[in-house]
C-alpha cells in the first residue's frame, strides 16, 4: 500500500511539468496510436472514458468514434462503475469527482463489448495497472472479456507497478514515447 500511494504522488509531481497544451499534444498523439490499433479498428463495442484534466484527453475522440463504433462510458454509482450508452455531448451531466457522465441507456450485456481503454495513475510494461485508489476499474475489469488497453502519458509508464494477483493486466499500454 505504500508503494502504491509512494507511486501515485511521485506521478502526481511529474504531472505538474506538463502545462495543457502540452497534455493535449501528448493527447492527440496517444489517442492517434489507440485508433491505430488493430483491436481498436476491429472493434464495434467500445467502453471508453471521458477524461479528467490531468488524464489523457478523450473527449473529442469519444464524439468522434460515436459516428462509428458504439461507445459506452462509466458512470459512477455508489461503489462501482455502470456503463451507459454514449449518445453524444448533449447527453452528458456532471456526476461523482466532477466527471462528465452520459445520461443514455443502461448497458449491461459486457460480453458484448469488444475493447475497452483504461486510464490509470501508472501502468508497467507488463500490463500492471495503478488507478486512483478507489477501486472502481479493479472491480469492473473482471467481469469484461474484452481486449483491455491502459491509455497513458509517457512518463506515467514505469518500470513496475505494485500489483496483487488478483489484479487484471491490460493486454497492451497505448502511449508514446
């Protein structure tokens, strides 16, 4: 655990050397590679993330992929993440942490999802995940068969993160170096 929260706050002073123009250029690049990616292009269903400030930016990518693919997001419900169905910017409201939430149809059929991006504080190139310390991802990820793709800023990419066995790793981490 105190690794774990050794590692969050070392990220946290990387994160204050990256202005928001830089974060959006490092954004556009990333999110190039993800679209780039064969199981993204090969996938329908995709369980995205609609991003905080110092994450990397997904929201033009969630309006532009919905004309294409079906995008679900999270939405924050008491302990866990509900997935809804993404019917564009009009349909979001702001829920838990300040997170813009869409307000569409409940999804619930998570075989059927094809990839899923995963933000997080820190990943390894092992595929180990280091999200906020909530939880959230850590009780979602089991229940989805999905390709699983961590989506990161270069210097959120470490040699190894602290992992439990019962922790699901990504099968890729999408940056750039």
């Amino acid at each position: 655990m105190e690794r774990k929260k050794k590692l969050r706050k070392h990220i946290a002073t990387l994160k204050t050397h990256y202005n928001s123009v830089l974060r959006k250029s490092l954004s556009t690049q990333i999110l190039a590679a993800l679209e780039a990616h064969p199981a993204f292009r090969a996938a329908h269903i995709v369980l995205l993330y609609y991003s905080l400030k110092d994450e990397v930016d997904t929201h033009e990518f969630v309006r532009k992929w919905s004309r294409e693919k079906r995008i679900l997001l999270p939405v924050v419900v008491g302990d866990d993440l509900e997935l809804r169905v993404y019917t564009g910017p009009e349909d979001l409201a702001t829920g838990s942490y300040g997170i813009e939430e869409p307000t569409g149809e409940l999804f619930t059929d998570y075989a059927a999802i094809d990839f899923v991006a995963v933000p997080g504080v820190a990943f390894d190139n092992a595929g180990n995940r280091l999200g906020r310390g909530k939880g959230y991802y850590d009780r979602l990820l089991p229940r989805l068969t999905a390709f699983k793709a961590g989506i990161c800023f270069p210097f959120q990419l470490v040699e190894e993160v602290p992992a439990e066995p019962f922790d699901i790793r990504m099968d890729t981490i999408i940056t750039i170096q």
